[in-house]
C-alpha cells in the first residue's frame, strides 16, 4: 500500500491553489483532489480557472464566526 506524497499534496494546495496552511489541512485528501480536479481525470484548477473562481464567489469579511 503506498502513501499520500505529502510534499507534493502540500505544493498543490499551498503554492497551487493559494491555500493558507490551516486551510489546506481542514482539507480531506478527496475534497482536495477534488480541488485539484483528480476526481474524474480531469486537468488540475488553474490559477486562471481559481481567480475566476474567486471574483465570482469572493470572500466576506474573512472572519470565522465562533460557534
């Protein structure tokens, strides 16, 4: 049985997607593959497709509510 090859799931996530660590460790591996577009053959979400992705669906305040 082989591994998740961290190193590379990490630069993915962090370099790739612009996940903060924290973010990208909330993260099961398949919502990350997911993210990645791995889930059906697909090539991985571009820079491009994240920031279209982004000013479609910004962010709020960024703050977490507590509870």
């Amino acid at each position: 049985m082989t591994g998740f090859d961290w190193p590379a799931l990490m630069r993915a996530g962090i370099r790739g997607l612009g996940l903060r660590p924290d973010e990208f460790w909330r993260l099961s591996p398949a919502e990350l593959m997911i993210m990645l577009g791995r889930e059906d053959g697909q090539a991985p979400l571009s820079r491009a497709r994240l920031d279209e992705l982004a000013r479609a669906f910004p962010d709020g305040d960024g703050g977490l509510s507590d509870g």
